[in-house]
C-alpha cells in the first residue's frame, strides 16, 4: 500500500536518515514522493546499513530497484546487489549502460 505523506511526515521520515546525506537540502521542502529518486540515490550512494532499513521499510524493495534502474550515478557493485535482490537483470540499471564521461579514479 502506496499512500502519500503530509509534509510533516516526510520530515520525519528525512529526519530518521543519517544527517550527512541531506547536508546540502533543507530537509522541510523534500517531498518522499516527488523527490524518491533522490532519496533513493543519496542512500544507495552515502548511506549506511541503518539508512537501507530504513528506506526499505519506507520504499519497499521493488519501488526501490525500479527507481535506482534510472541512476546513473549508483556504483556497479550496489547495481548488482539490487540487481539479485530484485530479481532483474543488471544490464537494465544505467549505470551499465552509460560511460561516465569522467571515470573514478578507482577500478572497483
């Protein structure tokens, strides 16, 4: 069940998350349905184990690999991991798809 949060709500829901994931946002104008991508994104990318269970319990699994299929920015490595999880080929996530125009530094 989807349901579509007050904006108190979704204050609180940023607010659980580990402070320097959003250190760059104000919090109050994040909106959990609008803005999932980029919630979804910071957490793949910055967050700890703490900050999955919480966008688990929050997204779901599968509303969680459909939207990360449209990151570019998510690391091969946590691609794959959702890739097994939800159950989806991982050649679907961009990140396989698109060469970053400025590579990492590091081959991981």
């Amino acid at each position: 069940m989807y349901f579509y949060p007050t904006m108190m709500e979704n204050v609180n829901i940023i607010s659980k998350f580990s402070k320097h994931l959003f250190w760059d946002v104000d919090i109050s104008g994040i909106d959990t349905n609008k803005h999932s991508g980029f919630i979804i994104s910071k957490v793949l990318q910055y967050g700890t184990y703490s900050d999955w269970i919480i966008l688990v319990d929050y997204y779901g699994i599968s509303n969680i690999v459909n939207k990360a299929q449209t990151i570019r920015e998510i690391d091969k490595r946590t691609a794959t991991f959702l890739a097994v999880i939800g159950n989806v080929p991982k050649t679907n996530f961009q990140c396989y798809s698109s060469k970053q125009s400025i590579p990492k530094h590091w081959n991981f």
